[in-house]
C-alpha cells in the first residue's frame, strides 16, 4: 500500500493505492460470486493477469468488503472483492510501473490501470495461502476478543523489520484482527513490526482452538 495499515478505514471498492497518475479502463473478466467467493475471484483475476500481462506480475493485496460490520449482526458475506496487482517493464533507460486494480461486486466487474508502483507490501505470488477469507472470518468470530467496527478485511503481506506470513487483516484504523493465512494464529498487531508474541492471541493452528 501507498500508506501504513490506516489504509484500512477507507477502503473501498474504489480504493487507489497511487498518488497523481492517469488510469486507464479495461474489460474485467465476467464473475459469479457467491457467499464466499473471495478465492475464486483471486484465482480468475491472476488468470486474468497471466492472460493480458504475462506470469511477470506481482500481486499485493485482495481488500474485502463485507454487507455487515464486524461487531453487529455479521455472517461473512460479502459486498465486493478488489484486487491489486502490479506489472513492471523494462524499457531503454529504465522501468515503466503499472498497478492494476480489479473491482468486483455482483453487479460489476472493472479494472483500472495506473501509471504508478505500489509500497509497504511484499507479493504474495510464491507465498501458500493455506487459510481462506472464511477461515479467518469464522476464526476471529470464534475468539474471545472485542470485533472492530469495520466492513473490512484485507489480504496482505506487510513489508516491515521482520518478515512474516499474509495476513487477513479485519479492523479500521483504531483496531485490527490479524489472522496468518498460513498458520491460522491470530494478533492484534502487526506481525512485521511486533516482538515476537506481541499481541498473540492463539499459538495453537486453526483447528485447534478450544
């Protein structure tokens, strides 16, 4: 992201990662979504990438939109998915940067180009994402720990003093739930600046919590 974890306030479907650059609109590929349809939107917005951009991208972040938020009456549902990726060519004298932003609701789908780089997020191409949006959803429902008032979550892999997993990020500004995508442990700070065991809630994998 262009900025820290604050981002997370003002997420939307319209979000953009870049600072005083043009866009340009493209065809997005044409989605059914359903209840939980967050990986299934990924898995078609890489083919999409690969398809038009080649297998040299990057992909930094899914944003989630949830109906509901957090600490009403939430069951996970979804209101839209945006995904950002990244594409780098060489050119003669340099490299020309292009993020590419992928929006999608279930009554539209759209992606905006920006002439621009994207910042304070590892790609997340080679990382195993073993725990789904509704994984981590139903694991920081079960935890005894006050929900944020956010409608958002948010797929990442934070660059920071240490390195660590994608997290599923649900919260605002104030308070976040970090769930690891791959181990399932569950914090209330960020893992990529956090002493060790800061903030954990649960060391135990998902599965395996009382």
């Amino acid at each position: 992201m262009l900025m820290s974890v604050a981002l997370l306030a003002v997420v939307t479907l319209t979000l953009s990662g870049c600072k005083g650059c043009k866009s340009e609109k493209k065809e997005a590929p044409v989605l059914v979504q359903d209840k939980y349809a967050v990986e299934n939107v990924v898995s078609t917005d890489k083919q999409y990438m690969f398809v038009n951009y080649g297998g040299d991208y990057r992909w930094y972040e899914t944003c989630v939109l949830l109906k509901d938020y957090l600490d009403e009456d939430c069951n996970g549902d979804i209101a839209g998915v945006l995904n950002i990726f990244q594409v780098v060519k060489e050119e003669e004298g340099g490299a020309d940067c292009h993020v590419i932003m992928m929006s999608h609701t279930p009554k539209s789908d759209s992606v905006e180009v920006k002439h621009d780089f994207w910042i304070e997020d590892c790609p997340m191409n080679n990382d195993a994402i073993k725990i789904t949006y509704k994984q981590a959803f139903d694991a920081i429902m079960r935890a005894n720990y006050p929900k944020p008032h956010s409608r958002h979550c948010i797929l990442r892999k934070p660059l920071g003093i240490k390195d660590c997993n994608p997290q599923w990020v649900f919260g605002n500004t104030e308070e976040q739930i970090w769930v690891d995508a791959v181990t399932g442990d569950l914090a209330t700070s960020n893992p990529a600046f956090a002493p060790d065991n800061d903030g954990a809630i649960t060391g135990k994998p998902l599965g395996e919590w009382p």
